[in-house]
C-alpha cells in the first residue's frame, strides 16, 4: 500500500488521484449509483477485470481505490518492466490461501507467452486478476485470458468533470497546489478542460508546468497565452481500435453524402499519422463499391488521388485526398456494380457451372475451327447499333441491377430494353 500513499516529488496527476469511489469522477456508466461493478467493489467480491479505455480517465486510480477498501493481498505489476519471471513471483505469493488480487498495469504490453503464464492461476480463481490496457482488449489480450475477464470501457472525462478536477488541485493544500497563489483564469481552465481530450493527466500536467513557470518568474495569474504555450500541440489518443473506427466513420461518411464528416474523419487519420496511401486506398474503394458507373468519374478522380499521393507524399497529399473525398461524398450512390459481381460470385460458387457456348469460343489457336470454336460468332459492328442479339450465357441470369442514380439511368433503360427482347 505505501505505493500509492502521497508523495510530493509525485508528480501533480499522481497526487491527486481520488482515494475513493466518491471522489472518483466519470465513467458512471460504470460506477454509478446501483451499477453491478461499483456495488462489487465495496462489497469487497470483485471477479477477474479488464479496463480498458484511453489514458488520464481512470484505470489506474480505479485499481487504487481497490487496493485501499479490499482484504485480500493486492499486488501490483507494471507490465513496461515486469516479465515472466515477476509473474510468477506473484503468482506463488497468491497461492499461499490468502485470497489475493494481481493488479497489471499496460497489460497490453504483455506477449502471449507472458499472458499464458496467467491464465492457469486465474482460471482455477488463485488470484483476481484487474489488467488496466489503452488497448482494445479484443485485439490485445489472448481470447482465454478476456473470456474469464469482465471487460469494462473507460470513456474520456467530460470537460466540466476535467474543470473539477482543476479547481479540487488549486484548492488542495496536501497534494495539489492550494496556497500557492496561482490563479487560473476561466478562460484558461476552458482551454486546458478543452485540449486534453478528458485526459486527467494531461489536464493536471498542463496546470503543474504552468505553475512551474509562473514561480520562477514570480507571477501568480494563470491565463489562456500561458495555457496555449504549455499545450501547444493537442496529441491524439489513436490506437489499434481508432484505427479501424475511424477508417470505419470515414467511409460511411462519404456513402452517407456528408462531405463534412469526411473531411473531419480524414482530417483526423492524418493528424494521427494515418499511413496516406492507407487513406487513399480506402477511398479507391469505396469510389468503386459506393458510387460506381452512377459516377464512373469517381473512381477517375480517386486513383488519380491515391497516384499524386504516392508521387507528392505528405504533407501536399492532403489536397487530392480532400478533394477526392468530397468528390465521392457529393457523387449519385450506387453499390449496383458491388452487388452484380457478389451475385455473379455467389452463383460461381453454388450452382453448376456454366460452359462457354461454341460461339463465344477462342479461334486464336491452330486447329479451333475443326472444334467449331467461333462458328456463329455475329460480330456486333457489323450490326446496326454496333448490337445483335445472341446468346452470351447458357442459361438466362440476372446479376447487376441499376440503380437508376446518376448514369446509371442510361444503364437502366438500356438493359430494360435488351432484357425485354
């Protein structure tokens, strides 16, 4: 437990971390009045936990909490420098009867093989297992290790809960910076509760720094000029799991026709450091399976988007990547061309397999004509319209359906008369 007792050479955001569930702020979702893990902790009968969500909103100071009202042995690993070995140590002091608690802090961090050396203890119930991760769970830790688990999602905190934890910090003579003088400006606590992205520690680190700096020059006023100088670049929170989120977003923001949205979620993935090509690919296809021949440009303008990115590189890559996105969100939708070969595939795949009728065969080769390879072929130039009517499938199928957006409405009345013939 000394731990996590105060320290004041800890930094501002250690020392401040609540002490019980009734200073904790947020995640109500979860902790909440009457919610099953907030009643499971003060009855002391918690199971195996997973908590997963990003940092500054609580993980670790939730653990704390738990390791203060609980009986059993807590221990505490760091995943960052622990290894099998320190495992293993906590484990065989669990096994001593003493019902006991393994807190693993960035569990995430751990491989495979150091996760299965925890699976054996946890799953006869030896030892409670809490693993804090800013990784989705699902992508990070061994499926036998999160189905014994409960998992539960941290949120980001809200800006107000953020301001909270400001003003509790500038009032705290023990652990924060009460009596010191500083005064922080509601404007700059709006901008601080704002650019941290309801990181708690982020929040605390941007008040500590500014207060550093105004002791040594012997100010007192924390004001928003200050604020924007010790938070001078806002830092996204963009894992594994935002990845795939927003990728996702920015999809069916350009199907949804929201040129807005997309340009935010793009916006997004290349201030996070999204792969661009990554990007541009992505719009290749969904010019192709959301817009298709409504707007046989839209796929044009995309790989000449996905082109300039490989040529041009970033940072000027963000232009045709914009432009190209807009674009595709503002074009008629189609998934006319998606859905005809997925029906054409299915059919490939299920039902009997067509041969190539005579006629349609190649005569490229020595000896096809003695194969009646070709024989009947009608070239369609020859014919009025450049079409004739022949037979192109043995049996009559139905694959692509057109919309009717776009130029698709060409298409639609065209094969309206063919397919009426």
């Amino acid at each position: 437990m000394e731990l996590f007792n105060s320290n004041r050479t800890a930094p501002l955001a250690w020392r401040m971390q609540p002490r019980t569930l009734e200073e904790f702020l947020g995640q109500s979702h979860i902790l909440g009045h009457g919610k099953p893990l907030k009643e499971a902790i003060e009855k002391d009968s918690i199971v195996s936990l997973i908590l997963y969500g990003p940092p500054g909103t609580g993980k670790t100071a939730l653990a704390h909490i738990i390791a203060r009202m609980t009986k059993a042995l807590f221990m505490s690993l760091n995943a960052v420098t622990s290894g099998v070995a320190d495992i293993k140590e906590a484990l065989k002091s669990a096994r001593k009867g003493q019902r006991a608690i393994l807190f693993i802090d960035e569990i995430h961090r751990f491989n495979k093989l150091q996760q299965d050396a925890l699976l054996p203890d946890v799953e006869t119930g030896n030892v409670t297992l809490i693993g804090a991760s800013t990784q989705n769970p699902f992508f990070s830790i061994i499926p036998a290790l999160s189905s014994r688990s409960m998992i539960f999602q941290f949120f980001p905190l809200k800006e107000d809960d953020i301001k909270k934890l400001l003003d509790n910090a500038l009032k705290d003579k023990e652990n924060g910076i009460g009596g010191s003088g500083i005064e922080l400006t509601p404007d700059a606590m709006n901008f601080i509760a704002r650019v941290s992205e309801g990181d708690a520690r982020k929040a605390f680190n941007a008040l500590e720094l500014g207060s550093f700096i105004l002791k040594s020059t012997n100010c007192s006023t924390y004001d928003i000029k200050l604020a924007k100088e010790v938070l001078q670049k806002k830092s996204l929170y963009y894992n594994e799991e935002e990845h795939y989120n927003t990728i996702s977003a920015f999809i069916k923001s350009m199907r949804g026709g929201d040129p807005d949205a997309s340009l935010y979620w793009l916006a997004k993935m290349i201030e996070a450091g999204e792969d661009p090509l990554f990007i541009a690919r992505r719009i290749v296809i969904c010019a192709s399976e959301d817009v298709g021949n409504a707007d046989p440009r839209a796929l044009e303008l995309a790989v000449a988007a996905m082109k300039a990115t490989e040529l041009i590189g970033m940072p000027e890559a963000r232009i045709p990547l914009a432009q190209a996105a807009i674009y595709i969100a503002m074009a008629p939708k189609s998934n006319a061309s998606y859905m005809g070969i997925e029906n054409a595939l299915s059919n490939v795949r299920e039902e009997r397999t067509e041969q190539v009728p005579s006629h349609l065969k190649s005569t490229g080769y020595r000896g096809a004509s003695r194969l009646g390879a070709g024989i009947g072929y009608k070239y369609p130039h020859n014919y009025n319209g450049h079409s004739v009517d022949q037979e192109y499938l043995p049996r009559k199928k139905t694959f692509y359906y057109p919309s009717g957006q776009g130029y698709e409405k060409v298409f639609k009345i065209r094969l309206h008369k063919r397919r009426v013939v």
